[in-house]
C-alpha cells in the first residue's frame, strides 16, 4: 500500500493539507458517480463507448483527452443535460436525471446572466427549497470564498475573465453539489490566473469535500489537481470507433502538490504519449 | 475648416462640459434649415407665396388655427389615433411574437400564415378595412395597429428564437425551466431587440396615420395636409408637416427614455 499510492489516502490527503473547517452553509453531501458501460453515438457516429469506472465520493478525478474525444459529452450526460447516452450512469444510490439537482456545471464559458449583477448570478444556483435568508447567507459566504465580495454589485461586462469564472464556479457551489462537474473551467484563462484559480479550486474541495469531476485539457492542471486521472482516447488494441477509457491512472503525493515534483515526471510523460505527443 | 481645426482638443472638450450640448449639435442643421428658408422667401425672394411661403407666413397659419381652436383639434385628434393603434398593434405584437418565439408548435402552426400575412403590403388592406370597418375612427386605429404590429411581433418573435442558447441552457442546468426560466433568462435577454422593434412600429404609426387621415377625415393632420392642398394653402401644408415632425420625433424621444431606464435594468 505504501508503494502505490491508494485511493484510500486521498481524504485524509485532502484534509491534512488544508485545516479549514467544512463550513456549514456551503459543505455539501459529496456523492459518488457510476459509469457502467456508458456510450454515445451521434448521428450512427460513435463517439463514446464501453466507459465504465466508479468515482469515489470526495474524489477529485480528472478527465484527460485529446480535442474532440468527447469529455463534455461524459460530462454533459452526468449532469443530465444529455439523454442521447447508453449505459447507466448512477449517482449516490440512483440513476441521473434530467437537469440533476444533485450536479452543478461550471461550463467553459462562465454563462453569467449579463443583465444581474454578480450576487444576483451566485443566487442563480441556489436550490429552491432554501429560505431567503438561508440563502442570502450562502451567497455571502460563496463570495467571501471567491474573493468577488466587493465586486458583487457589478454587472458582468465590468469585471475581468478571472472574475467571470470565479463568479460561475460560486454560481455552481451555490446548488451545494454531491458532484461537481467543471468543464475546462480555467482554458481560456492567462496561465497565472489559472495557477491561482487551481489553488482556489482546492480551497473549495477541502472545505465543501464534493466529489469533484473536471475536464481538462493541461496535463499538468491534471497531474496539479486530482486523486485519479481517467485518460479517454482509443485503444491501440482495438479498431473500434469512438472513445473508451484509456487509462485511470491514480495520482502520487498528497496535495498541495509541488508544481515541480520530479517524481511526477514518469507520469506526466506517460500521459503525454497517452494523448499523442511526445513529451521531449 | 481651418479655423475649426485650429482648436482641435477644445471643440470635443467644450461639447461635453457644456449641458445640453448634444442638443445643441443636434438643432443646428435644423436651424440652418430655418436660416436658408428664410433667406430664399424673404431677402432673396427667389419663391413666390403659393410656391414656397415664408417661415413667418407659416407660424401665422399656426396661430390663425390656433386661435379658432382647430389646431388642438388636428393634432389631438392624430396624437389619439396613432397611440391607439400604436397600443393595439404593439400588445397584439408582443403576444403573438411571444407565443411563437418560445413555443415550437405554435410556431410550426402559425408562423407560414404570419409570414403570408405580413407579405402584404399593409396598405393593400386599405380597400378591405373600407368595406369592412368602413374608415371611421375603427378603421383608422385598425390600419395603424395593423402598421405597428409587424414590426414588434418580428422583433420579438426573432429575438426569443436567439436568445444565447448556452445561457437558456445553463438556466436549465440550475434546475429553471417554464415561467421561472422565461422571466429568468428569456425575457430579459430580448428586451433590447424588443424597444429598436417598438421604435421602429411607432414610426410606422405615425406612417399609417396620415395614410388614413388622407383617404377620408374630417379633422386631423392628414386632413390637415389634403385640405390645405385643395384650398392652395402651402403654409397650412407646411405647418402639417413641421407638426408631424416635431410630434414623431417627440413620441420617440418619450419612448427612448423608457427604453434607457428599461435597458438600465436589463442590460
Ligand atoms: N450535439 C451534438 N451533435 C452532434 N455531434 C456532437 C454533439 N455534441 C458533440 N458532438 C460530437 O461529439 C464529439 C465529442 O465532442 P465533445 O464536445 O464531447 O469533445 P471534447 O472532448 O469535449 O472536445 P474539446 O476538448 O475540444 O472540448 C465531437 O466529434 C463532436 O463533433
Ligand atoms: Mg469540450
């Protein structure tokens, strides 16, 4: 157990490196995602196919793959928005539905609503059920976590990209998620930025503890922010059409990682020759 | 142009410090207008009176209407009709542009036939509304809704068929969806497209308006012109035509301020 790092590891992982107490207002339920022979065609054109795994409550699992292999489709079908897919996908103890309330989307556009001020967007998210106060006090606290509480009168156009993602990310954790599920949130953001929205994502994971699943193109984001790695592409054994998994390959070292770790550096290697490029 | 460019960072600097200077801008052609006018009837004499009357002659014809109570007549008369038929023909507009915007069957149903209907030329209705309504104050209204209503009913109908799909979308994904999703996301994103469409109907109004006041009345602006043709009063004619100027621009001036307060909240 030692030598391979253990899923098992990962919560106390997560939770030794950051002594933030799970607030009450934002922690949420964290749930756990089964894919059991998932598929999508489009058109007679397969896109996925065969993608079956399990992803642990709390667990963190990026999604790797080439342009085109069909990550948002995976994505969009766990938080209902697609009901093309075969297979079942099953989240806690049933299966997805429409529109799930139990996911929340951060999209990799921040989709903020452009006549609502950046409060009015965070509010968009929260569940139904909450009363006003309730609520307000959810809004208050996400935008404290974000770093927008001073900017939580302006109105979209007056706040920066960085902002808009920040904004969409708490728009997303208003809805208290079992599953979150971020698709390239940060890939269209400047590389500091992005290095700074990836340490804020670990702040929200320790301190809500949802299971996290995030689509990502940056290998090293990957390799920076999650427990497993689930690569997408064609097998090389196989001629079938579509993508399937490739490989799901766990994470070594305990987060925050170091950004120059060497003994990541096999790995990193790997998944870039997993993803077609040679790394040297 | 040489003086003006001499001074080229004051010009800019001064029409902004001064209030109103917009407006100022904006009243000199007319004014200039004025100026030539005056000039080619008066010192130049280059127009006889029946031609072209002079600025002055035009103001008496004005007061003369004024005095005898007929101008508040005319123009209360023309104000009454064009909101009317602006009313009907908008909110007529509005519903059915909404029903077809969100709701694909209705749309299926319903859209060839609007589109059919709006092939027409809206004046080819005239003869039609005659037989029918006749052209009392119904028709008259009836001609200038049906003027207004095609020009709200596309803009809405269209503006809710493009409403960013990724934001209706993400209204979904956050679990909104019928009314709560309409007044959430859809209704919000159209208002813009929705006042340049009720800008647009209003002009037509005042269009359809003086159509229906010259094919038969007996008192309004239109009636105005088609009477002072027939008696060879120009000044009386011109006077219409400044009335229906200054009454156009100020009824779209109106609905241009709600339309900023209404884009302060929505956009
Ligand atoms: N609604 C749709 N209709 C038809 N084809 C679709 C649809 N959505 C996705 N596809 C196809 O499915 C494939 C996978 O798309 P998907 O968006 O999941 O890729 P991706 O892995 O997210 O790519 P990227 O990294 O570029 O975002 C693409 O070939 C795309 O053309
Ligand atoms: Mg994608």
């Amino acid at each position: 157990m030692t030598s391979a790092p253990a899923l098992d590891q990962r919560h106390s992982a997560a939770a030794s490196t950051q002594p933030v107490v799970p607030s009450e207002t934002v922690a949420s339920e964290s749930l756990s995602v089964s894919f059991n022979d998932v598929g999508r065609a489009f058109d007679g054109r397969t896109v996925l196919r065969n993608v079956s795994l399990t992803v642990t409550p709390g667990e963190v699992l990026a999604i790797l793959g080439s342009s085109g292999c069909g990550k948002s489709t995976l994505l969009r079908a766990v938080g209902g928005l697609d009901e093309g897919f075969t297979g079942d996908i099953v989240i806690g103890d049933s299966a997805v539905t429409r529109y799930d309330e139990r996911t929340a989307v951060g999209f990799q556009e921040p989709r903020l609503l452009p006549w609502r001020s950046i409060r009015r967007n965070v509010e968009l998210g929260l569940p139904r059920n909450l009363s006003k106060a309730e609520g307000q006090a959810r809004v208050v606290e996400l935008l404290e976590l974000v770093g927008l509480s001073d900017r939580a009168a302006l109105r979209p156009r007056e706040i920066s990209g960085g902002m808009a993602q920040r904004a969409s990310l708490a728009r997303a954790l208003a809805r208290q998620p079992g599953v979150l599920l971020l698709d390239e949130p940060f890939g269209a953001l400047d590389a500091l930025t992005r290095l700074k929205m990836q340490d804020l994502l670990l702040d929200i994971h320790a301190q809500t503890g949802t299971t996290v699943l995030l689509v990502t193109h940056d290998v090293n984001e990957a390799l920076q922010l999650a427990d497993r790695i689930l690569l997408l592409g064609g097998r090389r054994s196989d001629t079938a059409e579509g993508a399937t998994v490739k490989s799901l390959v766990p994470v070594p070292g305990k987060r925050p990682r170091d950004r120059a770790a060497t003994d990541l550096a096999q790995l990193r290697s790997e998944l870039y020759a997993g993803l077609g490029v040679d790394s040297r | 142009m040489t003086t003006t460019l001499a001074t080229p960072a004051a010009a800019p600097g001064r029409a902004k410090s001064v209030p109103g200077g917009r407006i100022l801008l904006g009243a000199a052609v007319p004014l200039l207008i004025l100026g030539l006018w005056w000039l080619v009837t008066g010192p130049l004499d280059l127009f006889t009176p029946t031609q072209l009357p002079a600025p002055q002659r035009v103001l008496d014809a004005g007061v003369g209407l004024l005095e005898d109570g007929a101008l508040f007549a005319h123009v209360g008369i023309s104000v009454q009709r064009v909101l009317f038929g602006f009313f009907f023909g908008a909110v007529a507009g509005l519903l059915l542009g909404s029903l077809l915007g969100l709701s694909r069957l209705a749309d299926g149903l319903l859209h060839p036939t609007v589109g059919a209907f709006r092939a027409v030329p809206s004046l080819a209705w005239v003869p039609l509304i005659l037989l029918w309504v006749g052209i009392g104050e119904d028709g008259k209204v009836l001609l200038i809704a049906i003027g207004a209503f095609f020009p709200v009913f596309t803009s809405v109908h269209s503006a809710l068929r493009h409403v960013d799909p990724h934001l209706v979308e993400a209204g979904r994904a956050f679990g909104y969806h019928g009314t709560r999703l309409l007044t959430t996301v859809q209704l919000p994103a159209v208002v813009p497209p929705v006042f340049s469409g009720l800008r647009l109907a209003l002009a037509q109004s005042w269009l359809f308006l003086v159509a229906a006041e010259l094919l038969a009345s007996s008192e309004g602006l239109g009636f105005l012109l088609i009477e002072s043709q027939n008696n060879g009063r120009v000044d009386r004619l011109l006077l219409a035509i400044v009335l229906l100027a200054i009454l156009g621009k100020t009824t779209d001036a109106l609905l241009g301020i709600i339309e900023r307060k209404a884009l302060k909240t929505w956009a």
